[in-house]
C-alpha cells in the first residue's frame, strides 16, 4: 500500500533544496560559475528518484512476487474516525478470507477516484505466505500512475526551458 515518503526521498529532496541554495548563492555572489546542464542533470536525477522510485519498485515487486499473491475482494466493514492534533480522518476496516480464514485490516492510506462506504468491495492481493499483507490493487497502480504523471512534467518542462535556452 502508499506509504508516506521514505528517508531516502526525504534526503533527495533535502540534497536538492541545499544544491539549489548552493546554485544561487554562487550565481549572486559569483563565487563559481556552475554550469547550467550540471544543474539541469542534478534536477533530473533527483526529480527522476521521487517520483519514478516508487513505480518501478512497485513494477519490480508485481514482477518478482506475481505467484506469491492470491487476488480476492474484501468488504468495506466499517468506517471509523481517528482523532490526532492536526484533525481528523476516516480510516476503513476491511474484512477478507484466504484459505477459509476470515482477516480484518485497518486501511489508514490508500487512494480511491470515490470514497469507500460500508459495504463495498475492493480488490486486493493477499500475500500467500503471510496473509496479514495485502495490496490494494487499484490503490497502487493509481498512485504509481499519478507519481508517474507528475514525474514526466517535471521532468519535462526543465528540459524544455533548457532546449528553448541553448538553441
């Protein structure tokens, strides 16, 4: 399922925020000339590890784990509210079986065009070797799609500016 960002992708933007800075203190100062394809490769290469990390892993693992998930649907079978500081919001429960044995799961990330209400069903991948871990399928290829989208536009309008610049 989505998870929030990882270390790795929170040290990959921290590293682009301080080679930003590093970019225009030089260019204010003129401390050192840096060469405006170095920065345009350090963006792509950074851009390219937020967004699309996550959509190839998520290839790589339907890949390698395609005989260790079963597919089955699992019932919306309650909503409930979870309090923090910030506010709130409704996590689902959700209830399964694999290999005649019921399972229940709280559902607190997960990406839906339409909210869920009790009763419906989705389709999930339930790991054979340990039944605990599931996949929302559609929740996942959206989110891998969506990153993805965003990945190219990011990735395209630099080069873009760069191609319209040094041509």
């Amino acid at each position: 399922m989505y998870k929030k960002f990882t270390n790795a992708e929170i040290a990959v933007m921290g590293f682009m925020l301080i080679a930003a800075l590093i970019y225009r203190i030089a260019e204010d100062y003129k401390l050192i000339k840096v060469p405006s394809l170095i920065v345009l490769i350090v963006w792509l290469l950074s851009i390219g590890y937020i967004f699309f990390n996550r959509s190839i892993k998520l290839l790589i693992n339907a890949i390698s784990n395609r005989n260790n998930f079963y597919i089955t649907t699992a019932e919306i079978t309650d909503i409930k509210e979870f309090q923090h500081s910030n506010g709130s919001y409704d996590y689902y429960i959700i209830s399964y079986e694999y290999k005649n044995k019921p399972y229940t799961q709280e559902i607190h990330v997960s990406f839906s065009i339409h909210k869920w209400k009790k009763g419906d069903r989705i389709k999930i991948k339930v790991d054979r070797n340990s039944p605990e871990n599931i996949i929302i399928i559609f929740s996942d290829l959206s989110v891998a799609l969506l990153m993805s989208i965003i990945g190219l536009i990011f990735e395209a309008v630099p080069i873009a500016v760069y191609i319209k610049t040094h041509s």
